[in-house]
C-alpha cells in the first residue's frame, strides 16, 4: 500500500497509467493533455479518469501524501496504540490491530 502512495507522490499521475492485459505495449496512444490518464484495458479511446482536473488531482497527490506519512510514521512509531491511530487515518476507525 506504501509504494501505491508513494508512486502517486513520485508523479504517477504525469505517466500514462495503462494495462496490456488485452492489447500490446506498441497499441498505446500518446499520453495526451488530461491531467490524468487511466486507460481502460479492454478499450485505450476509454481514459476512466477522464473528468479529472488539476484541482482534482492536486487533491488526490495531497491525500496520497498525508496517507503515505501516516503508514511511514505507523512503521516506526514504538507504541501500538499511536501506530492504530494513524493506520485508522488511512483506512479508517473500523481498522483494529491484530490481536
């Protein structure tokens, strides 16, 4: 889940994000200019993203960021019930620590 946030924090969103699940690597179509581009598998014309904007995903780098803190900080934090604290501001109250 780390790395997840972490590739939105690192500019994932600038990429072109794309499976090849049903058409080749060399099928892509050039980036283009929406602030996010997620292209549907089964069909490249189809960016599921499509009404994103900036301010949009601002929102989404800014939120992937405080959730990457909070599972950094969880990591290292030495008392558990601080660490659950934090894993909850990620995944929300209903998040217990295994017992």
């Amino acid at each position: 889940m780390l790395q997840f946030f972490a590739f939105i924090v690192n500019g994932g969103f600038d990429q072109q994000i794309a499976f090849t699940d049903y058409h080749p690597t060399s099928d892509l179509p050039d980036r283009g200019s929406a602030p996010i581009q997620i292209l549907d598998p089964v069909n490249f014309d189809n960016n599921v993203a499509e009404h994103y904007e900036i301010k949009d995903r601002d929102r989404l780098v800014a939120a992937a960021q405080e959730a990457f803190d909070a599972i950094s900080t969880a990591y290292y934090e030495p008392t558990k019930g601080q660490a659950v604290e934090l894993w909850q501001d990620v995944l929300g109250t209903s998040f217990k620590a295994a017992t």
